[in-house]
C-alpha cells in the first residue's frame, strides 16, 4: 500500500465515519467476559496450544493467554476462542 | 455460528493431526474454505477438530501434500448412518419384506365361518359368498360392500331369511337364518265362509257346507256365504266349510299423472376408481382419467386398512362412477290418460289375489289441471270373497 492510498482511506474514514477495521484490514477482537474472545481479519493461526493462542494480523501478530483453550470455530478469517482468556496482546514483529 | 446448521444432515468427522505445527494444517484448511471447529490440544504435537464429511476430499488432498498423519476418531451423521445401513442392504431388505408380509397377511381374509345354518345351506352359502368373492385368502380391500353382499346373499339363495356378515379383524362370520316351512296345520276345526267384501256372486265352488247363496244374489261384507251347519238343528253336524265364491267386486281409485315428466336411469355405463385416503389428503392410484360431468352417478366405497390388529389412519376407497341419462317424457292427455289407467291397474292387481280378474274399466272423471291429468277410475273385479269364519264350539 503506498503512503497516498493510506492517506486516501483515512481521509475517507474521518469523512465518512466508517469503521476503522473495514478500512485497514486491521483485526477486530470481541470478548465476551473471560470467556469468548472473537477475532476478525486475522491472517492465519501460527500457534495454538491450551494457554496461548498466537494470530498473524496484516502487520505483527496478536497473542491470546489464558487457560483451557478451545477454538469452537475457524473460519477464513474468523476465530472464536473459549477458555479463561486472561490478556490480549499486539506485538510487532 | 449459522454454518453449523445442519451438522446432523451433512454429516461430521472428528480428525486427529499428528506432526510438528498442526497448526499448519489448519491453516491450509481454512485457506481452501474449509471451516473447522472444535480444535482442542491433546498433547504437544496433538490437535483434534471437527469438519464436515463432504470436506473429507480435502483433507485426503492435504494431506499427501503435508507430512502430517491424520486419522478419524469418529463419525457423526445422517451420511454415515446411512452408509451403514446401506452396507447391510440385506438386513433392510428383509425388514421391508417382513413388514409388507406382516401388512399383506393383516389385510387378507383367513376364515369364512358360516354358522347358524344346516350343512346343506351352509354349503350352497358358501359357493355363492364365494361367488361375491368372499373366501379365505382373498385381500380385504378387494371385498364390496357386506351390506349389498347380505342382501345379494337373501335374493340368491333360497331358503334364507336373514344373513348377517360380520367382520372380526381376519375373520368374517356368517350368521344365518334358515326359512323353516311352517307346517300349516290343517285345522278341522268347524267353520263357516262368510264374504269378506260386497259383490254379487258369479259362481260358487264348494267343497264342503251347505250354500246360502246364490249366483247372480248380492251380498254385504259379513253375510255367510256358505254355512258349516249340515242338516236339523237336532241332527246337525258341524263341518268346516270350504270352497270358493268368485263374486263381481268393485274398486274406485284415483291417480293423477303428470303431462311433463323427468327421470333419471343409469346406463349401465360405469367405471372404477381406486385411491387411498389419508385424513384429508386422498391419493389415486386406478382411474385417473375417468371423464366427469353432470351425468355421472358416484358410489363411494370406504374400506380400512389394518396392519396386525390396528386399523391405520389409511383407507382404501374404491368409486364407482355410473353414466345417468335423463329422460325427459312429454305426454299428451291421451297418452297420459292410458298410462294413468295402466298404473291404477297394476297397482290393483298387486292387491288382489293371483286368481282374481279385472272383468272392466271405466274412466268416471278426467280432470286437467296443473299439468297434470287427474283420473278417477273404476274397476270391476272377478274374486274369491269367502272368508272362513270359526263356529264356536260353545254356541
């Protein structure tokens, strides 16, 4: 994406009040309490074991952490996770 | 989670990947579309997750490319219930069979009992029941009415004063009655004839007692005709009295008959139809292209259907379609006076006694009104008008 098309599409959402998400192919993350976390946008599931759940995301990666891990459903960018989850993290990497 | 619908009909496999990263291989799933769910960790290199049957190509496909091992840990589904069933095609062929069987052998007629009745009628009853079509082993649904079979049955057979056919499931019972022949006693009792209507006397045939009357004399109702008194009133004898008087007798009726008139006969033309009926849903099976219209007569006839000894909500019914004709009669007054005067005539003559005779006719008034011919006829008659009438002992 070149710097004039990001330009572009943030101008297009500070006009047009669009979600963000939409816009920047950027992951949108639902929880639900402790125990769902719904992850939208993701590129695909580098990790998985009961505690720890690691996401590829456009740019970086996102970590889930918790306990008793779960993925009720995995669908071509769609993930819903059940278990404890005690953080969400972005990293750049 | 909507694409879950339907997991039942669609069928699921529960997989287990075993290798490095099986993350991986989930990945190669989702990136073919292929949804997954329920991915649990069973171990370090251990991951089980569900998918559906028809996606099964795919993971085979996967896999040869990937150094994974897969293996099924079960089956849920319709599909695989199915792909059982379909492996023991013998076991469902011969439950169907055995059902139809059971089916067939509720719905057949296993025993004609005929009771009440002497061997001899027993037997000719038997060969005509046989002839209506009902006799052991027949189906069920291929009998007509037992109504119309009863009343067959009393016209067919001689000798028979009642039938009545019963069905109890697989059993059909005849009862019958047979005529007795009353033995007519011949009283000797002493008796008098006396004439049972008015007339005057054509001729006298008596056998036994003494004439009071004459030929050509008229008498009243309740004169004595023919006395069973013989001889003195010191020496008499009391007989009985017998013998015919054949005395003119007349008759007045009235009939009126129209000028215009319409029936309805059938033709003799009919067809069958035959179709079963569920609640309200009827379905045909014989007969579907039977021309309809005004000129049709229908006779429906219901039968129940039995599996063992419950009657199933499905019944058998058979119609009947029978061409009518309408005949429209436009009659003069002459015509109309004739058939007026044959129908008075015949109704009298089924009044009279077989031995008696119509000696005249005569049109006494002929009235036309309303379109009708209003007659008022006059008969005289030729019959027997004696009456016996018991002479009481005590007297």
């Amino acid at each position: 994406m070149t710097k004039w098309q990001r330009k572009m599409k943030q101008w297009l959402i500070n006009q047009f009040d669009m979600p963000a998400d939409v816009m920047h192919e950027l992951p949108r993350i639902t929880t639900i309490g402790q125990i769902h976390a719904y992850i939208e946008n993701h590129q695909g599931l580098v990790t998985f074991s009961e505690k720890e759940i690691l996401l590829k995301m456009t740019r970086g990666y996102v970590k889930v952490t918790g306990e008793n891990f779960v993925l009720k459903m995995m669908l071509p960018e769609e993930i819903l996770v059940e278990g404890q989850i005690h953080s969400v993290q972005f990293l750049r990497q | 989670m909507r694409f879950k619908q339907g997991m039942f009909f669609q069928g699921t496999i529960t997989i287990l990947v075993k290798g490095k990263r099986p993350e991986l291989f989930l990945n190669q799933l989702m990136k073919e579309n292929v949804p997954v769910w329920d991915i649990k960790t069973k171990g370090e290199h251990i991951l089980e997750a569900t998918i559906f049957f028809k996606h099964l190509s795919v993971v085979r496909k996967l896999r040869r490319k990937h150094h994974f091992s897969i293996s099924f840990k079960h089956k849920n589904g319709l599909p695989f219930i199915l792909g059982a069933l379909r492996l023991n095609k013998p076991f469902i062929v011969g439950v169907m069979v055995s059902l139809f069987v059971l089916f067939l052998v509720s719905n057949i007629v296993w025993q004609v009992k005929i009771i009440g009745v002497t061997p001899e009628m027993e037997y000719k009853m038997k060969n005509q029941l046989k002839e209506y079509g009902l006799q052991e082993g027949v189906l069920k649904i291929s009998l007509g009415s037992l109504e119309k079979m009863e009343r067959n049955m009393l016209k067919d057979v001689d000798g028979l004063l009642w039938v009545g056919i019963k069905e109890q499931g697989t059993t059909y019972i005849v009862q019958g009655v047979e005529q007795k022949e009353a033995e007519r006693r011949e009283s000797d009792r002493p008796q008098h004839l006396v004439a049972a209507k008015k007339g005057t006397i054509l001729q006298m045939l008596v056998e036994a007692g003494k004439p009071e009357v004459q030929v050509n004399q008229y008498v009243e109702k309740g004169d004595l005709l023919v006395s069973g008194l013989i001889g003195d009133e010191e020496s008499g004898k009391k007989v009985q009295a017998k013998g015919k008087v054949y005395a003119e007798t007349w008759y007045r009726s009235e009939t009126s008959i129209p000028l215009k008139a319409e029936y309805v006969t059938l033709t003799g033309n009919k067809e069958h139809q035959y179709g079963l009926e569920i609640g309200q849903m009827s379905i045909p099976i014989w007969g579907f292209f039977v021309k309809s219209g005004q000129n049709i007569y229908k006779q429906v006839e219901k039968q129940p259907v039995y599996f063992l000894k419950w009657e199933l909500p499905v019944t058998f019914v058979r119609t009947t379609l029978f061409e009518k004709e309408k005949t429209v009669v436009d009659r003069s007054e002459k015509e109309a006076i004739v058939t007026g005067v044959d129908q008075a005539r015949n109704e009298l003559l089924r009044r009279l006694h077989h031995d008696s005779k119509i000696l005249e006719e005569k049109i006494l008034r002929k009235t036309v009104e309303n379109g009708k011919v209003k007659l008022i006829l006059f008969f005289k008659v030729k019959e027997n008008i004696a009456k016996p009438q018991p002479i009481n002992q005590g007297e």
